[in-house]
C-alpha cells in the first residue's frame, strides 16, 4: 500500500524520456523564427556593452584580454560530460584525471594573430606566458590574478572573486561538448608520426567548430584547433574592441589593453590552435607563485564594481572632448572609433610618452566602468530614456538620462550637471 | 544568468538567451504537458507553440512573476484548449478520457523503463482533467495553490478539493494495481 506522500513523490519524479532529435529539430525552428523576427524590427534598441571586465592587469596586454574572453566564454556554461561517443567519454575522463599540461596557442583574431605558451597544474593555476618578458597568472580558486613584466620589473596583482572549485580539468572544460550530440568522431589522421583519432565539435548556435585530435594510445588530446566563424549576415554586428597602444602616444615599450565592446553581435573571425602538449609532466610549482617578486615595483588593487561615479566621469571625459555636448545616444558610448581618438587627443602630450600612455590606460578603466554601469543598471531596465536634445555639460536643468530603479517605482535622473537625483514616478521628466 | 536578463537578451535577439531559456526550461515543460494531455507529441506541439509566442513577442513580455510561471500558465492554458477542443469533437465525458491511442507515443511508452512511473502515468489518465491539472501543477509544476486557482478560474478551496480527490483517486489506482 503506497501512502499518499508515495503518491506525491512518485507523481514528482516521474519523467519521461524525449526525443533529443525532436528537441533540437524544434529549438533549431524557435532561431529561425527569432531571426525573422529580429530582421523585421527597427533597430531602435541601443547596444549592449559586453564588455570583458578588465583593470590594470590588462592594460599590459590586450591579448591576454582576448584569452579571458575566451575563458569566460567557455567556462560560463559549465561541465557537461555526457557525450553520445563513449570513446571521448574516456577523453575526458582523461583529461579530468591529468595533473599538469603544457601547450603553446597560436591565435588569430581578425588580421591579428599571436602565439603563447600556457601550463596549467592540478589546481588549475594557469601561467600564460605572453612573450619573453611578460607572464600572466590566473589563480582562480584563490582569485588572484597577477601580471609579471621582467623588462619594466613591475607586478600587477588582482583580487577577484576566488572560485574555489577550480581545478585543470575546468580550464579546459571546452574539450566536453554542450550538447549531447555536440561532439563526434569524424575519422583518423597522422599527425606528426602519430594516427591520431580525430573528433569534431560543431556548435552551429555559436559558429564555432572545434577539432580535438587524440592520441589513441594515451586518450589525450595532441592538438585541438577551435575556429569561429561570423555569418556573412550585414544584421551582425562585429564584436567592437577599443584598444590602445602604445605605439599611438610614440611609446615604444609595445603595450596595449583594450576589451570588447559589443551588442548583438558575433564574434570576430577567431581561431585558436593549440599544439605541443605534455600531459603530467612536473612543473615547478615556483612557476606558479602569485606574490610579486621583492625587487618588482608593485601595484595591488581589488576590482571594484561600476556605480554612479564612473558613468559620471566618463560623461564628463566625454563633454570635454565633445565641446560640452553629452552623449544623448548611449550607442556613442560603444563606439570605439570615436572614443579610441578621444583617448589620444585627451592624453598624448608629446611629452612623456610611456607615462601619457599610462595615463590614457589607466582612465580607460573608469571609463569602461562607466559604461558597464550603463548596461547593468540603466539600460537593461525595462522603463529607461535619453534625452531628445541635446544636453550641454552644466545644464542642471536638462535631464540626460532617466531610468526606473530595480525593484523601485522611483526612477533616477542624471542631469546635464552630472548629478543624480531619484524621483518618483509622476515627476519624471 | 536570471530570467529578467534571458529575456532582455532575447529581446535584443540573442539566440544564446533562446538557447539558454529552452534548454532550462522546455523538457520540464513538456513533462508537464504531457501529464495533462497524456500525449508525448501534442505535448511536444504545445510546449513549441508556448516557445513560438516567447520569441515572438518576447519585447511585449513583462516579468511580474517568474518566467518558468508564465511558461508553465501558458502550456496549462493551451493544454486546457487542447483537451477542450478535444472534449466537444468527441462529446466524452472528463471522466471517460483515456489515454491516447493514436500513433504519437503516450508518456508511458515513452518513459524510461521505470514501471512505477508507467503506472503513475495511466493512473493520471484517469483522473478528470481539473483534478489532474490541480496535481500536476502543484506537484510537478511546483505552482502555488492560489495560482492554480487562479489559472481555473475557480476559488483556491475548490483547488485544493480537486487536488486532494487527485491524489486519493491516484492513490486508490496505483493501489489496487498493487494488490492485481
């Protein structure tokens, strides 16, 4: 005799088993039917920064940038791996096993590309090592993040939020398909002496295509080549990344830093080939000290979080360069062929070039600031709205943007002073 | 990634929000409608209608209350029409409703080998549509008592006496499958 809460727990548990054909059949009709939709609308919606969140770390290295976009990318979705093909179940399994790795990557990005090496240990610290005097390092568990620059002696030291269940197999959890039928065999092939099994992993919803090639004999990979290719669609936006060299302030110390700046878009032309794997090998867990070394000039800072103050020192940085005119389209926020010239002209003194380039890398942080605010708080709520006019820096009485607090019926104002009041909703401008 | 912001980045037409949103949601809600239609393929159909009318309207859609919410109402209120549709063709009685018999796989040819589950399956064909709903959406759907109410148009006590008639009905099916 079952009771009546056998009964209810029966009832919860229940499931049925679908059809995965079916569901991807149908998840594929639900994307055409969202670009017909999406090519019917004005685009009247502005953009949205995605902007990769960066602070002095990165000014020493715009790829590096890119790699950590890639991260987050990858790693966002997390592990999943119940794949169709047990062979690269054993794949994985191997991999999730491994207690070291060695790589280099080679990366192109649009018409740039770059190459670097990567070790990864059991705790999942990476070492990047950029060129010959730069070495990054990422300790996620401990949520730290450093930058060595040997040729300047300098160490950038960043406290991120730590992710303690971090560990080799999670920097490489790209190799274990989102999708069931994600990933599959697709043949044999030598590759340097070796008939390597080879895999494929095409994942059409984010244009990409990845390739694993596996040792058969060690089950591991020894070369994985990772394409993402744009539709030819004019209704994509490429991904807008704002960059800064040195080389524009005549500072010939070869320094960038940059992120992307994006809305509806895909990516760029990208792919990465990654060669030259040792699996388990001893790595010299000095390599993976995240203190900055005595005789290094240091620099420590936390990443705070955008609010108020960047978005009104951007706007302000803005004015100046504008005349006084604000930016009454937050799209002129996001476009790095406007902003990357300001940067320029505000900051290249022809005087101390290394230090004017600091100084346009450093601003660009509160810049960037700014505009996540804008995304995070302003215009992904519902009820936001920008002026009609245009506003002039000082014009206290003339509302630039206004927007409803989350949770909130009140609404906040920033005027064309650059204050900020909240008001309630019937006496919104 | 929260609701409120799947769905903003759907309405900015991102398809990873689409992806996202329907990997999290759709096989619980075919789950769901399959119970109430005791049929794997019309619950296929309307769960894809739901989805259609998300994509297509996402920029009108306003979070009030939970986006998994307003996904489950909305394949309850179709699954509803459905059965009705089905009821004035055929002219049965709620209680006369059995499972289906056509080609599409009813839940319990469909469901992992798991006997207990098949027999909670054709217990649930059983029971008249409202005490179903009132099962199935309280215990699968997680829905609140006042919300299914709502959703039947009825008073929440009237809810809570078609749920509980469910589960006794349920309870004295699968029981006396277990003394055959």
């Amino acid at each position: 005799m079952r009771s009546a809460d056998d009964i209810k727990r029966l009832v919860e548990k229940a499931k049925i088993k679908l059809d995965p054909e079916v569901k991807s059949a149908a998840l594929e009709e639900l994307i055409n039917k969202l670009e017909k939709t999406k090519q019917s609308k004005p685009t009247s919606r502005p953009d949205i920064w995605r902007i990769i969140m960066t602070s002095k770390i990165t000014k020493l290295a715009a790829a590096a940038v890119i790699i950590i976009a890639v991260m987050i990318g990858l790693n966002q979705f997390g592990i999943k791996v119940d794949v169709s093909s047990p062979a690269f179940a054993d794949v994985l399994e191997q991999v999730k096993k491994a207690t070291s790795v060695y790589y280099k990557e080679n990366f192109q990005v649009g018409d740039n590309s770059w190459s670097q090496e990567m070790m990864i240990n059991e705790n999942g610290v990476k070492r990047l090592i950029l060129n010959k005097n730069m070495v990054m390092l990422f300790d996620s568990r401990n949520g730290i993040n450093l930058t060595l620059d040997s040729k300047a002696k300098r160490g950038f030291r960043t406290v991120i939020k730590p992710r303690p269940e971090m560990k080799l197999f999670n920097s490489l959890d790209f190799l274990a398909t989102r999708h069931k039928k994600g990933i599959r065999f697709v043949g044999n092939e030598i590759i340097d002496g070796t008939e390597t099994m080879v895999y494929e992993d095409l994942q059409p919803l984010n244009f990409s295509c990845t390739t694993i090639w596996v040792d058969p004999e060690t089950n591991l990979p020894l070369r994985v080549v990772s394409e993402t290719i744009p539709p030819d669609d004019p209704n994509y936006f490429p991904i807008k990344m704002l960059s800064l060299y040195s080389k524009d302030f005549d500072d010939d110390s070869d320094l960038s830093c940059g992120g992307n700046l994006c809305g509806n878009c895909t990516p760029r032309y990208t792919k990465k080939v990654m060669t030259d794997f040792q699996w388990n090998i001893d790595l010299d867990p000095a390599l993976f000290d995240t203190e900055i070394p005595e005789d290094y000039e240091k620099h420590e800072e936390k990443l705070s979080q955008p609010d108020e103050t960047y978005l009104i020192e951007a706007l302000k940085f803005w004015s100046e360069m504008s005349d006084g005119l604000l930016p009454i389209d937050v799209n002129d926020l996001m476009d790095p062929n406007t902003i990357e010239p300001m940067f320029i002209k505000k900051f290249k003194k022809g005087q101390n070039p290394y230090q004017e380039y600091n100084n346009a890398a450093d601003f660009m942080d509160t810049f960037r600031w700014g505009a996540i605010f804008v995304e995070r708080k302003i215009v992904s709520q519902k009820n936001w709205h920008a002026s009609k006019e245009p506003v002039y820096f000082g014009q206290a009485d003339k509302p630039l943007y206004w927007w409803q607090i989350e949770d909130s019926n009140n609404y906040q104002v920033i005027y064309g002073d650059l204050t900020i009041d909240e008001v309630a909703e019937d006496e919104i401008p | 990634m929260k609701d409120k912001r799947l769905i903003y980045k759907l309405n900015c037409g991102s398809k990873e929000a689409l992806c996202l949103i329907y990997e999290k949601y759709r096989d619980d809600l075919v789950r769901i409608a399959a119970g109430l239609l005791n049929n794997v393929g019309t619950a296929e159909d309307v769960v894809q209608d739901v989805f259609l009318m998300l994509v297509h309207s996402a920029d009108k859609y306003e979070i009030r209350t939970s986006l998994k919410g307003y996904l489950t109402t909305c394949v309850a209120n179709k699954a509803r029409n459905l059965n009705r549709g089905k009821l004035s063709k055929n002219s049965v009685s709620l209680d006369d409703v059995e499972p289906a018999t056509s080609n599409s796989k009813a839940p319990d040819q469909c469901m992992i080998c798991d006997e207990d589950f098949q027999q909670v399956y054709k217990a649930m064909a059983q029971l008249p549509y409202e005490q179903k709903e009132a099962v199935i959406l309280r215990i699968q759907a997680k829905m609140k008592f006042r919300e299914i109410a709502k959703l039947q148009s009825t008073s929440i006590k009237t809810t809570l006496s078609r749920y509980n008639y469910g589960l006794n009905k349920l309870r004295s099916i699968l029981n006396s499958e277990v003394k055959k």
